[in-house]
C-alpha cells in the first residue's frame, strides 16, 4: 500500500535537546512538506521541497531544519532554537498537477517533558 | 496576504441536514486547484474533493459537493444529509505553481444527533 509514515507518533523532548521527526513515503512524489499545527488551529508551513538536495522556508522556518537526500524521505528537526516546540506535526507530499492533492501521514504530537 | 478564507470558526447542523462550509481564496493565477480536506479529533487529512480552476461544472463525491464560483473566488463545500460521523475539522485548500499548497484556518463542524 503506498502512503506516508510519520514516526513517532508521540515524541518528548526535553530543554536544550534537538529531536527529529522521520517522514517516508512511497507514491514516488517529487514535493515533499512539513506543517505545524497548533490545538484548534489550521496549518502553517515549516518547509517544502520540490526534488531532492532542494528546500525552501515556509512561513515558520526558524528553529527548524530539514534535508532530503532521498526522494522518499524529508526528515524534520525541531532544535533547542524552537522555545515553543509542543504541536501536531503533519509531513505531506505531492505530485505535479493542478489537480493532484497532497497526501499526508498521521502526524506527530511532540511535548516538551 | 492571506489567500484562503474559512470565515466560519465553528458550525452547527443538524443530522441528515444539509450544510454549507465557506471558502474564499486570492490568487492572480488563471490556473490553480481547490481543495477539501476533514481532519477528525484523531489527526489525520482526509482529502474529500478537488475542483480545477478550468472546470466548468462543480465537482462531486457522494455527499460532498464544491460550489464553485469563479468571479467571486469561492469554493463552498456542501455536505448533504449530515450524519454524526462528519463532526470534524474541515480546511480548503489551494493548490498554486510550484506545488505550493495554501491551508484556509479551517471550520469545526457540529453534527447534533
């Protein structure tokens, strides 16, 4: 079945640390994205990339950094820069089109301990 | 600028009800995809519906439906005869070059039993 991993699903982090989020996925898609996503809030994106070895910021980029090596895989992570880390988390991809959608994991709820 | 507008916070229907989920979006593109998204208590993005900015007649799935109005740059969803299981988060999106995908702050709908 292709689709999106995200692991954790729940990950703690404690003051000073930095943590990474993994998302993985399989549809073959060129576009891969970070949101956040605060209780009762819409997305905001952290950061996106359109192939591999290439990203660009999104609107909420500092404390956060990302790679992609691989086509498959855009890791997240969230450093001791980031004061207010705990949300929900949401990797996504897509493929070009206008009419393709974006295809998302189930996230990671991250907490500070 | 804000490119996507959900102007409805919170909504309430009644079960097998119809109702009407507001979208507005801002763009100068002539070619541009539109985007429903439901996003239950538990997380995950559901993708419910796309219309293409070329299409000429609304787009359909089950019950959902998008009002599409091109002169007035709105994407109304409208779920009919609601049922319990359709209380969720619901967020329009927009699909613009580049695979750049814009997320309206989403409605939180009711469905009273």
């Amino acid at each position: 079945d292709g689709g999106i991993t995200q692991s954790p699903k729940y990950l703690f982090r404690k003051e000073g640390q930095n943590v990474t989020l993994s998302c993985e996925q399989n549809l073959n898609h060129d576009a891969m994205y970070w949101y956040r996503q605060d209780p009762g809030q819409g997305l905001r994106l952290i950061y996106y990339s359109q192939i591999v070895n290439d990203f660009q910021k999104g609107d909420i980029a500092e404390g956060y950094s990302v790679s992609r090596e691989k086509k498959e895989s855009f890791p997240l992570t969230v450093t001791s820069a980031q004061k207010n880390p705990t949300a929900f988390y949401l990797c996504a991809s897509s493929i070009g089109g206008d009419n393709q959608p974006q295809h998302f994991g189930d996230g990671t709820r991250l907490s500070i301990l | 600028a804000q490119k996507i507008t959900q102007t409805q916070p919170g909504m309430f229907v009644q079960e097998k009800e119809a109702v009407t989920l507001d979208c507005t979006y801002d763009t100068s593109d002539q070619s541009y995809g539109l985007f429903w998204y439901k996003q239950p208590s538990s997380g995950e993005m559901i993708f419910l519906i796309y219309q293409g900015s070329y299409d000429e007649q609304n787009a359909t799935e089950g019950r959902y439906s998008l009002n599409f109005q091109k002169a007035r740059k709105s994407a109304n969803l409208v779920i009919s005869a609601s049922q319990l299981g359709d209380s969720a988060m619901y967020f329009c999106a927009m699909k613009r070059r580049f695979n750049k995908f814009y997320f309206g702050s989403g409605t939180k709908l009711n469905v009273k039993p």
